[in-house]
C-alpha cells in the first residue's frame, strides 16, 4: 500500500523489517525499529485487537501510526470531536468521550497511537488537521489526552531521540494532574454529602413540646 510504503522510506533502509524473536521462537517483524529500541508500526489495514494487543506487549517500547482516514467516516467523526477539545498544555488535549473522536479498534491501546489525517481538501477540516499528526496518548481514568504534533518534529524525534515519542514524562504528569483532580472531586463530593445531611437534620429536628407559660394553679 502506497501509505505504507511512504511512511517507510522516510526512514533509514537499516531499519527496516527488523527481525525479533520471542521467548517461544516465533519471528516478529517490526516495519521500523530505531537504534534505541523503539518499534513503529505503520497501519493501514484492518487489525484485529487481539493482534494489537499481541505486538504491543511483545515490542513494549513502541508507536503505532495510524492511517487516521482510512475509512469515510474517519476524519469527520474527528473533525467534530476536536471541536470539544479541551486545552490542558501547550499542544495537548483533552476530551471526556474517546469513542466520539477515534476508531473503537484504537481505544485502550498500551501504546501512543498517532493518527495521520492527511492533508484534507475541505477548508474547515484542514484548519483543524493543520497538516499535523494527533497522538491518542495510552487512556487515562477514561479520558482521551491528544497530543498534536507536526511532521516535522515527529521524524526529527524518530531519527533522533524515538524515546521521546513514548511521551512518559507527559504521561506520568498527565497522570499526577487527573489524580488530583480525583481527589479535589472526592474532597468535593464529601463537603457536600457533609452539607445536604446537616441541612436535613435541621429540617427533622423534632419540635419543643408546647407547655403552658402561665403559672402553674395549685391543687387543692
């Protein structure tokens, strides 16, 4: 396929159709693996999830890039999730509804998915897509975190430093953030589960019994 094979060749030859074995023997082919170890895998074609899942425990240290309009209803069901993009860093996104953005199949990878959309010819959808790549970061307490990053920047990183295309440092502070955001919620929702018993108790205090403020009268 064309995708492929132009996604290869912008990497060097020696790379190519790495050879790894597993623990059993069996033969993986990597279609990219840089010198310091991290796989890339192009994918244009259909994958089953068990096949994904499969590659990525084995590479671990790894990237998918993907062919984000593959499909018809690809690139518009991004193009009007993005608009819900929600800013959470210089370039990075968030939205609360990942099915609503992405394809299924690249929902709860273990691995940074990147999503190439091309270069659309709709005005509007290319003002979104601004000719870059949109990585779905590994899904956090369900939530989509986008990392928009340009073509450019993404090959200088693959030949020079791949490690970084693994996004740890954002991902362990992305995780930091969302677990205290957790805990500011949970504090939250205690202060007022705390206020709605105390308005109810006020509510059902019993009354005062009505007793006479007369003097009392005497029994003879």
């Amino acid at each position: 396929m064309q995708w492929h094979r132009t996604w290869k060749l912008r990497f060097p030859e020696a790379w190519h159709e790495c050879i790894l074995h597993d623990a059993k023997g069996e033969k993986h082919i990597a279609d990219v693996r840089t010198p310091d170890g991290v796989v890339i895998e192009f994918q244009h074609s259909y994958l089953r999830a068990e096949e994904r899942a499969a590659r990525e425990l084995f590479y671990r240290d790894m990237i998918w890039v993907v062919d984000g309009a593959r499909l018809q209803r690809d690139l518009p069901r991004f193009i009007e999730g993005a608009r819900e993009f929600r800013s959470v860093g210089k370039g990075v996104f968030q939205h609360p509804f990942p099915d609503e953005v992405f394809p299924k199949l690249w929902l709860g990878c273990a691995a940074p998915v990147l999503f190439d959309f091309g270069m659309p010819a709709n005005r509007e959808a290319a003002a979104i897509v601004r000719g870059c790549l949109w990585c779905l970061l590994p899904q956090t307490a369900g939530q989509a975190i986008v990392v928009q990053i340009s073509r450019e920047a993404f090959l200088r990183n693959a030949h020079e430093k791949a490690m970084a295309l693994l996004f740890l440092p954002l991902r362990m502070q992305l995780q930091q953030m969302l677990s205290a955001q957790r805990e500011r919620n949970r504090q939250d929702n205690l202060r007022t589960l705390a206020a709605m018993i105390q308005k109810r108790q006020r509510k059902w205090r019993p009354r005062r019994q009505w007793r006479p403020t007369g003097p009392k009268r005497r029994v003879f």
